[in-house]
C-alpha cells in the first residue's frame, strides 16, 4: 500500500494539467478571433454558420498547435501520422468554411497551415525562431480576425486593420511568452526580455489609440489587466497555468476594448 500512495497526487496532478491545458486551448480559440466576432457583430449580412466553422477549425489547430510545443518542449516531434490526420480534417474544416463565405479564404488559411507545419517540422528549430515570433501574431492578430471582416476580393477597410493592432500586440505578447518556455536553443533570457518589451509595446499602443479607438477609462483599465497578469505569470512555476492566468486575463481586455 506504501508504495502505491505516491501514484495519487501524480496522477491528480496530471488530471489538472488536462484540463488547464484544455483551458489554455479553448481561450487561445477566443483570443484569435474574439475581436473580429465583435466588430463583426456589428455588421450586417452576417453569416454565423460560416463563423462557427472557423472556431472549430481553430479549435482542432490550437490543440495541434499546443501538442506541438508540448513535444517541442521535451524535445520530441509530434508524430507525422497523427499529424497528417490533423491536416486532413483540417483541410476539410477550411473547404467547408470556404464554402460557406468566400474561396478566396481558403487561400489564407491554408497559408495558416504551411506555417504551422513548418513549426513541427524536424528541419527547423521553427518555435525558437524570430520569423515563428512574428508570424504567429500575425496570423491570430490580424488573419484570422479580418476573415470576419474581410468582403471579396479580400477587401477590407485601413480603420478596420487600425483597430486590430491592440489584438496584434497582445498576440505578439502571448508568442513570446511561449516560446520563452519551450525554447531549445538557449534563448530562453531573450524571449523573457522580449516577452517584458512586447508588455510595454502593448501599454504603449493602447496610450497611443487612447481616444482615437478606445475610451480613456478603457485604456486604463487594460493597462491594469496587462500588469496584472505580467505579474501573475512571473509569480506562477506552472508554464500551463502561467499560460492559462495570461491568457485570460487578455481575454477580459479584448472584450473591454471591442465590445
């Protein structure tokens, strides 16, 4: 009986690492796209069906996508045959999104797809890389959001990409911060000092949009809420429930400054 006893708190523990990590998936799916539901809902000729479509993909993806740096970190791959199922039913997910909005869509999210490919490859030590640091903002900052907002022929209005650069910063932020905890090639110091400036670039652009797009009281109390949650996962050892507090906690300001 002695010996078994140790097994219990182990396995506990591993029963909240699912599910913070099942939490970190789901709010990195809100994250990418909350801002563009909430501009979007503005709009008029809405297509909910199509949205849906794209939250699922997103979901299947933010799953890969977290198995990725899991193994990643523990330098392994995720294997190529559970791989190629995900690109399969994710290909099915982008077809069908397409079909239901515009095909001109399709194009970018299987850009979306390369890329992520390209961060499980053997090759390249893509998740340690600055294009992996750039890139992933890029596309869960502006992308995915400006498929809601986006007419054909990829047309969109210069306010709507103005008003996305909070979402983009905050993305850039969150990379980061990842990417300093499953680093490989000893640049873990420079992400944690890139994760602190990309923390002030994020202050500094709400400051500068301050009035332009956002309230004052806005601006402030999303300044509060990015120092909040700085502070809370410098403070948490867990990376997932580090993650999980950052995560939400940029979460409350997007529905702040976009609602």
């Amino acid at each position: 009986m002695k010996e078994n006893t140790p097994s219990l708190p182990q396995a506990s523990s591993n029963a909240n690492s699912f599910l913070y990590l099942l939490g970190v998936i789901f709010l990195q799916t809100l994250l990418s796209v909350l801002p563009g539901i909430l501009l979007y809902h503005q709009d008029s000729g809405k297509n909910w069906q199509g949205a849906l479509l794209l939250i699922g993909y997103l979901l299947v993806t933010n799953f890969s996508e977290m198995a990725v740096r899991t193994q990643y970190r523990k330098q392994k791959r995720f294997p190529a045959a559970a791989y190629a199922i995900k690109i399969l039913i994710c290909s099915v997910l982008i077809i069908l999104f397409a079909s239901q909005t515009h095909w001109q869509f399709a194009l970018m999210l299987f850009a979306y797809e390369l890329f992520q490919t390209l961060a499980n490859s053997r090759q390249y030590f893509y998740l340690d890389s600055p294009y992996y640091t750039l890139l992933n903002p890029f596309f869960k900052g502006f992308v995915l959001n400006l498929l809601f907002l986006m007419k054909p022929p990829l047309y969109f209005q210069s306010k709507q990409f103005q008003a996305l650069v909070p979402a983009f910063l905050m993305a850039l932020t969150l990379t980061v911060f990842q990417q300093a905890h499953v680093s490989q090639i000893n640049r873990k110091k420079i992400f944690i000092a890139a994760f602190l400036l990309a923390s002030l670039l994020n202050i500094g652009g709400l400051i500068y949009f301050s009035g332009e797009l956002f309230a004052f009281w806005q601006v402030i109390v999303a300044i509060a809420g990015i120092l909040v949650g700085t502070y809370f996962a410098f403070r948490q050892r867990h990376f997932l429930k580090a993650e999980a507090v950052l995560n939400f906690c940029y979460l409350i300001i997007i529905f702040l400054l976009y609602f």
